[in-house]
C-alpha cells in the first residue's frame, strides 16, 4: 500500500513522537504537547501531527501549547482518506483513529521509532525510558496482557495478550515488514467481524500477542494506578468534562492553564448525549440520502 500525503516530508530524526487528531480533539492535544515539552525529555524527537479537518486556527493554538518546539502538521489528503473510507465509526470514534494505523507507512527511511500518543494523554515523568525500550524484534511495545474477555471478544486463544493502543510503541522498520498497516484495515474493514473497539481490536488480531509489554505506568487509564505514573490516559469520559473520574483530572486541568483553553468551563453532563443524537442524526440523514 502506498500512502501519500500533500505535505509529505518528514524531517530526517529517527525518532517521532506523533499523535492524530480531527477537530474535536484539539484542547486535548494541545494540553498532552504541553505537557510533552515539560515533562517527556523528547528533545531529540520529532513532533507530529496527523490532522484530520483541522482549521489554520487550531494549528495556530496547538503551536502555542508547543512553545519554541516545531510541530510538523500533516493533513490526511484524498488519497489517503480513500485507504480508510468506509472503516466503522461512532460518535465517540471517527476515522481519525485509523490514522495511528497508517504512520509507520508515512514516516521517512530514517525515522526508526514512532511514539504515538493518544491525544487524550498527559505525559507526567520522562518518556526516555520507554523510548530505550528494547523490543526484541518486536514490531508494537504496549501496555497490555492476558484478558480471557478480550481475547474471547476477538476470536483469538486465552492464551494470548491484548493491548491498548492509546500508547504504542513502534519499531517501524518491523512494522512495515510485517505489513501489518494492510493487515489492520483489512481486518477493519471485514463486516463478519464485530469489532467493539474498532482499530484496537484490528492490531490485536493482526499481532495476536506478538507484541513486547511495558510496565502499566506508560499508560494509566481510568481505573488503573501506578505508583510511578509517567503516562496519565483518560480513556470514558474526558478530562474537560464534569464526567470525568479519573483521578488526574485535577492534573489535567492544572496543565490546561497555560493553554489556550485556560478558561473554558467543564462541559456539562447533558452535552456528550447531545453530540451522540446528532450524530446518530447525522448518519440517519446520510443513510437515507
């Protein structure tokens, strides 16, 4: 497969730090950067971007949060749309999240190591750790391991571990050997699957286990600790919402000062049902046109 972008150059560095984002997610994006530069020690990475629909505004705002680092934004085009049209979304999950799929394919010959952080993470403790990770051949390092539900859910043995993709890890040269970006949307886009979690669930079935675990602390969740966080995750409800329970919310917020969304309020606990019927609206509207 080959995937092109209108502004395709990547800088050189071997490593890059990269996350994908549509409109909706932007606040969040622009607080993990924050909080990237402060606290990830990523200097010697690049910074990337992968934006779907997203204004000059939005981009101006995520290089505020980005300070004297450069952020390299890359649009999804046409022709790489085409390569995930169609793919299953919902109202929490657009095609966007498809795009952690493709970056191994997009990333120049040089770049060695892709760290793809979900845009709704905060970096709390220096990522060099997890950059020095050694992954023994492995194409994904993630947090993950036995869960006989999941893997039950995925048609895969018990015996075989899952992971969650809000943080991976990625050898791209083994990635791309394993072809495992064609994999993954063949798998996404095969109606006979039910796949809950869309393009997490592609990678686990495409890996089927073989990927290397890393320590819990890389990818805190809610409902998850970690005596030494270094990667807080606010997986359910966001961090910018009077629904959130997760216990860095606090964090979050803190972090999200020196933002541009210094003084937004929390959005309110009516507001998430309202976007899921319009979106629901939305998909009735196109079904029947």
């Amino acid at each position: 497969m080959s995937l092109a972008f209108a502004n395709s150059a990547f800088d050189a560095a071997k490593i890059v730090v990269a996350t994908v984002i549509d409109r909706r997610f932007v606040e969040f994006a622009g607080v993990m950067l924050h909080t990237l530069i402060q606290n990830g020690d990523a200097d010697r990475a690049d910074i990337v971007v992968l934006c779907d629909g997203l204004s000059v505004r939005d981009k101006s705002r995520l290089r505020q949060c980005s300070g004297s680092r450069a952020v390299q934004f890359l649009d999804l085009n046409d022709a790489t749309l085409r390569s995930i049209k169609g793919l299953k979304t919902n109202s929490n999950w657009s095609r966007a999240i498809y795009g952690r799929l493709l970056l191994p394919q997009l990333v120049s010959p040089n770049v060695e190591q892709i760290l793809y952080l979900d845009a709704d993470t905060i970096v709390v403790d220096s990522l060099l750790p997890l950059l020095a990770t050694d992954m023994g051949g492995l194409p994904v390092a993630a947090v993950g391991g036995m869960s006989e539900t999941d893997s039950r859910r995925l048609n895969l043995p018990g015996t075989v571990k899952t992971l969650n993709s809000g943080v991976l890890l990625i050898d791209v040269k083994e990635w791309n050997a394993r072809d495992l970006t064609r994999a993954c949307l063949e798998i996404a886009s095969d109606e006979t699957r039910p796949l809950r979690f869309f393009d997490q669930d592609a990678l686990n079935i495409a890996l089927a286990g073989d990927f290397m675990p890393i320590d819990g602390r890389w990818n805190v969740g809610t409902g998850s600790f970690s005596d030494e966080p270094a990667v807080f995750h606010f997986t359910h409800d966001k961090p910018n919402s009077v629904r959130c329970k997760h216990p860095a919310q606090k964090q979050y917020l803190t972090y999200r000062r020196a933002t541009p969304w210094a003084n937004d309020r929390l959005k309110s606990r009516w507001e998430k049902r309202f976007y899921r019927l319009a979106h629901s609206f939305r998909k009735l509207l196109r079904f029947q046109l």
